[in-house]
C-alpha cells in the first residue's frame, strides 16, 4: 500500500465525497469557461491540501459539511493561484501536462484564476463562513505578498536568508498553514485552536517548499519543472544561498554575476548546480527542512493518539521524502 493511501485510510469517505463537491464548485454556464475548468479538474494533483483540511478537522472532532466547505475553498484558492503563477513564470507545463496559459495564452488564464479565486470567496459568503473568509483572504495577501518580494528579490539578486524564509512562509506555507487552521475552524468554535493549527502548518509549508527548492538542483527535473529553472528564472533558494554565504566574496560576485548575466547558459546553469552540489547547499537545506518538519511535529505531539494524528504525521513526512 502506497504512502498516500495510508495517509488517506482515516479520511478516505471525506476525500471521496469532496470530488463532487469540488467538480461542481469547478463548473460554469459559459462554454469556453467550462471548458477550461473541467481541464483544470482533469489535471489536479495529489490534493495535499484538502488532506491536510479533512485530517486537521478530524484531529479536532467530526468531520461536517463545513469541513467540505474549507476544503473547496483552499483547493479552490491553490487552483487559482498555480494558474496565476503559471503566467507570472511563463511556464508552459503544469504536472507533466499543458498550463493553462500555453493552451489558452495569458489573458484567459488570468481571468480564469481571478473567476476561481472569486468563485472560492462566493461560496464562503454563501454559507455565511465569515472566520473562513477571514483565513483564506489573509492567505491571498499573504501569497500576493510573498510572490512579489520574490520578483523583487530575483531582480536586485540581494536576497539573504531571513528574506528567503519570509518569502517561502508568505509564498507557499501560508496556505498549507490556512488548511490546517479552516480545518480545525470547521468543527470547533474555540478561535485559539484553528490559530495553533495555522503555526504548526506553517512549519510544514516551510519544510515543503524547502524540498521543491531542493528538487532543483537534482539531477533530473522529476516534479514537472526543468533542473535548474530557480536559476534560470533568477531565484535564489536555500541550497544556493549557503553558498553564497559560505563563499569568499570574490566568488560570490562571480556567481551572481553567473546568474545575473548567463542565467539561461545550459553550461552555467550545469556549473552552478554542481557547485551548490559540492559545497554542501543540498544538505545544509535538507537540515533545515527536517528542522521545520519536527517542529509540525512537536505541535501535533500534544494531542491525543489518534488516527488523525498519525496520519498528519505521515504526510508531514510524505512531503519531505517526496521523490516528485
């Protein structure tokens, strides 16, 4: 039995009932659109998120149909934003099939992310979810937020650590962190607890996006994403920035002048992942992310032991032994 099967097993009825839920949050009168969503549906991923919703909510009681609710409304919000940020990155493949914008070019791509996003935010006003919409609205701040020092950063290339971490924490683990606390919101009324669900899902978002940073520099592009494409796109990750750091400052100017000037030179792109590769970025990264990961862990440690438990604890480590 795989990985994710195990992880599933106490949540296998919610996942089971949330694909109708979500196929026809997914859907619209207006032909082209349809069209484009259904594909959008057709080539979802592993639903990490929803997972992380239906587990955290279990962890704190039953699961309802608020619990349904929270989940469409995160996968909503990430359907959304992986559209936008295939525009932003101009990439032209999303998990091995064509981006939305490769086959319907960048105009509708963005205002079908902005119709999923408002679409997400419709069904929360709906069933009056106003705590819901408190967390996802604070994740879309937070992801705009992080997306945009990013831009920033990988234009001036003067990113240090502290800046890395606030990038990835706004970027990608603010909504791993909102799973965790709509799920918890979506059975309790205590508005401490969804609150410590968001810190510990905070810690894996961190830890998760640490091992993406760390599937660039391997050998092979095994997530959908050509090796070495952070350097290309002039991002510097965790892996390279020890080397940076680690570096004499005459071979840290002659990198970043690699990236700043020769970022799409396959040689140089080569180099330099063989020089993160060498000075020890991979594991100086890996540290980090398993330091994130126990700390997740720790949190969920004070409940009980339950089904729910253990499994949180699997997918935390599930994504960061990943191999895609």
């Amino acid at each position: 039995m795989s990985k994710i099967r195990n992880i599933r097993l106490p949540i296998e009825q919610e996942l089971k009932d949330f694909e109708p839920y979500f196929k026809k949050a997914l859907k619209s009168d207006v032909p082209l659109l349809g069209t484009i969503l259904n594909y959008i549906y057709r080539t979802k991923g592993k639903q990490i998120r929803p997972m992380f919703v239906f587990l955290s909510a279990k962890l704190h009681g039953d699961t309802n149909e608020f619990s349904h609710l929270a989940a469409c409304s995160v996968e909503l919000l990430h359907s959304a934003t992986l559209v936008h940020d295939d525009v932003v990155d101009e990439a032209y493949e999303r998990r091995g099939t064509f981006s939305i914008n490769a086959l319907w070019r960048n105009k509708l791509a963005v205002l079908v992310g902005d119709y999923i996003l408002a679409k997400g935010l419709l069904l929360q006003l709906e069933h009056k979810k106003y705590n819901f919409l408190h967390l996802i609205s604070r994740a879309v701040q937070d992801m705009s937020e992080g997306e945009i020092l990013q831009v920033k950063k990988s234009r001036k290339l003067d990113i240090d650590e502290d800046t890395y971490f606030e990038i990835i924490r706004k970027k990608t683990a603010s909504l791993i962190a909102t799973s965790m606390a709509i799920g918890a919101a979506s059975v309790t009324d205590d508005a401490e607890i969804p609150e410590k669900m968001y810190s510990i899902g905070q810690n894996a978002g961190i830890a998760f996006q640490i091992k993406d940073d760390i599937f660039d520099y391997q050998d092979k592009g095994i997530i959908g994403k050509p090796t070495g494409n952070d350097i290309k796109e002039k991002k510097i990750t965790l892996p390279l920035l020890y080397v940076l750091k680690t570096s004499e400052s005459s071979e840290r100017r002659r990198i970043l002048g690699l990236i700043k000037r020769k970022n799409n030179n396959k040689a140089v792109v080569e180099e330099l992942i063989h020089l993160v590769t060498e000075k020890g970025g991979i594991e100086y990264a890996t540290e980090k992310m398993n330091e994130f990961r126990e700390k997740a862990i720790s949190g969920l440690m004070e409940y009980p032991e339950s089904e729910a438990r253990e499994s949180l604890i699997e997918l935390m480590n599930y994504i960061t032994t990943r191999k895609k």
